[in-house]
C-alpha cells in the first residue's frame, strides 16, 4: 500500500504537481524563516525588540516575494524605449526661468543624503560622510554648508535629513553636534537592519540580536530602495508633511554634483495639481565609463529603471551599448512626501528584488536581499526622467575621484563644486591611480601637493610612485614603475603626453 501511493504521488509529481511541490517547498521555508526570526527577537526585549520586529516585516515581505520570482524580472522583447516627452533636456525645463519667490519653493523642500556607507573601500573606517575631500571639509561639511546658503540667501527653511545605518548612525550623530550653530535643521532616521541568509539553508546565520563579535557579520541594511518603509515608520515623513512639505531632493552623500537645483524644483511645485509629477530621476548621458549604471526604459506602459542585474546575459552587451541605452540614472532623485505616504500605506511600493552574494570572514556563503530607491519609478503618477549635465553626476568612489575633486580643475564656493573656467574642455580628465594609491593614507602621503591638472586628459599611475610639489600634468600623462621600482616626480616638474616608466629615486641629502 505504501508503494502504491509513493508512485501515486510520483505521478502526480509528473502530471503537473511540481508546481504544487514547489509551493509546498516555499511555504515550509517561509515558515521555518518565520519560526527563526522569532527566536531572534526573544534574545532581546524593550525598545529594540520593537524596532527589529518592524524591520523584520519588511524583511519577510521581501523573503516572501523572493520565493516567488521565477526567471529574470523583464522579459527582454517587451523592452521599449521612453517616449519622446518621458525624458526632458534640462535646458528645456531652465528655459522657463524662476518665480519671482524662489522661497515659496524651497520651503516645500527636504534635502535627503544617502548616508549608510562606510569608507572601507577607500581604506578609512566610520562612515564615508566623515572622510575630507576639500580643504578639509568632510562630505557632510559640504552638504550643510550648501544647504545653510540656501537658507540665508533666499530666507528659507530648507531642513536636511540624513538617512544613515547601524554602520554609521552612532558616529554621524556625534559628529552632528558641530552643526548646532549653523543655519540648518538635521534630522536623522536609520534604515532596517536584516538578517544575511546563508545560502544552502535560506535560513538566518545570526544567534541572536546582538552586533557583537561574529554575530555582527550576520546582519545588513538593505539597499536604498529601504528609504520609502524606513522613513514613513520613523514618523518623520509624517511630521514633515505637517510641516508643509512637498518634496524630497534625494541623493548619494558621496555625490558631490547633487546640489539643490532651483529649476527642476519650480517645474515640479508649477505643475496644476493633477498634473503633479510624483517622482524625477535625473538621468545624464552614458560615457564608456558608465556603461554598467541603471538606465530608463518604457515597459507595460510605465517608465521603469533597468539595472544590468536584471538583464538577461545573453542581452549584457547589448545593455551596455552607449548608442542602444543612450543615458544612466545618477540617483538624483526628486519625489513627492504625500505620494510616499500613499504608496507605503497602500502596501504598493514594488521594486525589483537585488540578490547580493557574500562571503563571510569565516568562509560562509550568504545572500543579501536588496532593493534600489530608483526602482519605485513605476509606481509613481507622472514620473519623468530629465537628462541633467554631466557637472551634476560627480560621486567620489575611489581616491582617482577623490584627486579630481582635490585638484584645481574645481574650485568651491558655498559647499558647491563648480568646473573651473580656465578648464577650456568641461569634460572631467580620465584618472586611473593604481592599488598602491588605494587607500586614502597612503594616497595623501603620495602626494606632496595635488599637481595642477587644468589641461590634463587622461592620468595613469601604477606602482610605487610619488609626487612632488607643484607637479603639471598635461595631455596624457602614463607613469609605470614595475614591480621593485620606484619613481618620483621630482617637485616643479611638467609632463605633456609623456610616458614614464623604469626607476627614478630622488634622495635627500
């Protein structure tokens, strides 16, 4: 009897039951999930408890819709290009000049930094935000001081918000007490903190709610997309919505082109009322350097953010063609509080799931669920992408960016990098520093002072080089010194279109 229905549920296996097999196999994973997020939170009690319980809501929406996805989330074919009207030039939406009353604008405004990194991959500990880029001043000097000149110069109360992570929320609010005396207003709110999953079981690899010791590699903050939950059940969406505010100017902390820009503010707070624009994605044009950056595409009759993770790998060239996918999104975003609020309260804010592999210290497989804040696109009313300059896409991920931003090719005033006008191109010079410039110590010691770079295209430096004082770089400038060599470019020196390689030591004496 056993046998004969063992073959009998084989059959119905074959005869179209594996579907119901695999809903069986996701059902008691999300179960045994469920049952293990519990025991998590009974290893702590009180305020954090009530904390992780919410994140962990989030977290088993996006566990649940994990199980779910079956095959790549775009069907290749279906895959249209915007309409005309869905991406606007910049210049086209400048041309309307600004309202006699800026300030009625900016006081509809939230300015919100990207802040959850940690400056590990540039060498440095504590959060990115700390790190000096410019006379000394730390990306998060830069944004208040931008911020703080808006105020005074327009009478405004622009307030700034800082969404950071259990990486970098308790260094960023020591750090914040220097600000009390400026003209601004901080507010800050931490995104979720989920759980890695070990990649063979699906299953939690933390013991309990603790960040201590090996435990701490068991836990994540989830990607940018967590902004929308994060913020609304923080209270702080709601407080500045009481407050008369409308928009949100959302961007990377490291981004130093993404300052408020009063034109796309007033095309957005001009529109009739339900013709308002829920959400702008400031797209800029593709250069051979961007071509794994997210771009826009028309899809099921909505303008939707592709990223490459989402493109089939026989489609991955394709994607990265310049002239196919012409534009990237900067993560300049620009998006309506009252929509985020409906969104969030109507449970309707869908964005692709980003499965993120890691390896642990200890060798262990996991995988990190993610999502992207450019992928709520699709779920806004109006939403439109505009194609900005390129002077508003300049993030500082590596110290080759961080010597760009150091050096006279800009010059600062008020927060706000701007290109010099000595620069006769306005295109930024390709930079390419090697491993031994990586970290962000070792790359100041490298320099004596940051060489003028005004007329310079193109820089490649690999292995053990210094430079001295007043250096000139011009053209394209190649300095190799291979492995066992050293080479210093002696103070004062001007190189135009040189290539420099072997062994060059100058001593002291």
């Amino acid at each position: 009897l056993w046998l004969h229905v063992e073959i009998l549920s084989i059959k119905s296996v074959a005869n179209g039951g594996m579907a119901q097999f695999q809903e069986m196999m996701r059902q008691q994973l999300e179960s045994s999930m469920h049952d293990e997020l519990e025991k998590l939170l009974d290893t702590t009690t009180g305020a954090e408890r009530e904390v992780s319980k919410k994140d962990f809501e989030g977290f088993k929406n996006l566990f649940h819709r994990f199980l779910q996805v079956k095959g790549p989330s775009v069907e290749w074919i279906k895959i249209q290009r915007p309409p005309e009207d869905s991406i606007q030039p910049y210049d086209k939406i400048a041309a309307r000049g600004l309202p006699d009353n800026v300030a009625n604008s900016l006081n509809k405004l939230v300015v919100v930094k990207l802040n959850g990194g940690l400056g590990t991959s540039m060498g440095c500990k504590g959060p990115k935000s700390l790190i000096s880029v410019r006379n000394e001043n730390t990306f998060l000097d830069l944004t208040v001081q931008q911020i703080e000149h808006l105020n005074k110069t327009y009478n405004t109360d622009v307030p700034l918000v800082l969404m950071n992570s259990f990486n970098t929320d308790e260094d960023t609010k020591k750090i914040l007490q220097k600000y009390t005396h400026h003209r601004v207003k901080i507010h800050t709110f931490n995104q979720s903190r989920y759980p890695r999953v070990n990649k063979e079981s699906l299953l939690p690899v933390s013991t309990n709610l603790s960040m201590n010791g090996q435990n701490a590699e068991g836990w994540y903050p989830p990607g940018h997309g967590d902004i929308y939950a994060s913020f609304y059940n923080s209270g702080l969406l709601d407080q500045l919505i009481e407050q008369g505010k409308e928009y949100i100017f959302v961007s990377n902390i490291d981004n130093l082109g993404a300052t408020v820009d009063l034109h796309i503010l007033h095309h957005l707070v001009s529109q009739p009322n339900g013709k308002r624009c829920e959400f702008v994605m400031e797209v800029t044009d593709k250069t051979r350097a961007d071509v794994k950056g997210g771009t826009l595409i028309q899809y099921e009759g909505k303008l939707r953010l592709l990223e490459i993770a989402q493109v089939p790998k026989t489609h991955v060239d394709e994607f990265k063609s310049v002239s196919k996918f012409k534009i990237f999104n900067t993560n300049n975003l620009w998006i309506s509080l009252p929509a985020i609020k409906r969104l969030q309260e109507q449970n309707a804010m869908d964005m692709e799931i980003i499965v993120n592999p890691k390896t642990l210290d200890g060798g262990q497989n996991v995988i990190q669920l993610e999502t992207a804040v450019g992928a709520a696109i699709k779920c806004f009313d109006n939403a439109l992408g505009i194609n900005v300059p390129r002077s508003r896409f300049l993030p500082v991920k590596t110290t080759s960016d961080l010597l760009l931003v150091m050096s006279n090719l800009y010059s600062l005033e008020a927060g706000s990098l701007t290109m010099s006008p000595k620069r006769e191109f306005p295109t930024t010079p390709h930079v390419k520093l090697g491993s031994s410039f990586t970290k962000v110590q070792e790359y100041l010691i490298r320099f004596e002072s940051i060489p003028d770079m005004l007329e310079l295209d193109h820089l490649t430096v690999s292995g053990d080089v210094t430079f001295g004082k007043n250096v000139s770089l011009k053209g394209t400038v190649i300095i190799i010194a291979n492995h066992g060599d050293r080479i210093d470019i002696p103070a004062g020196s001007m190189l135009e279109n040189k290539i420099v390689s072997g062994n060059l030591r100058i001593l002291d004496h």
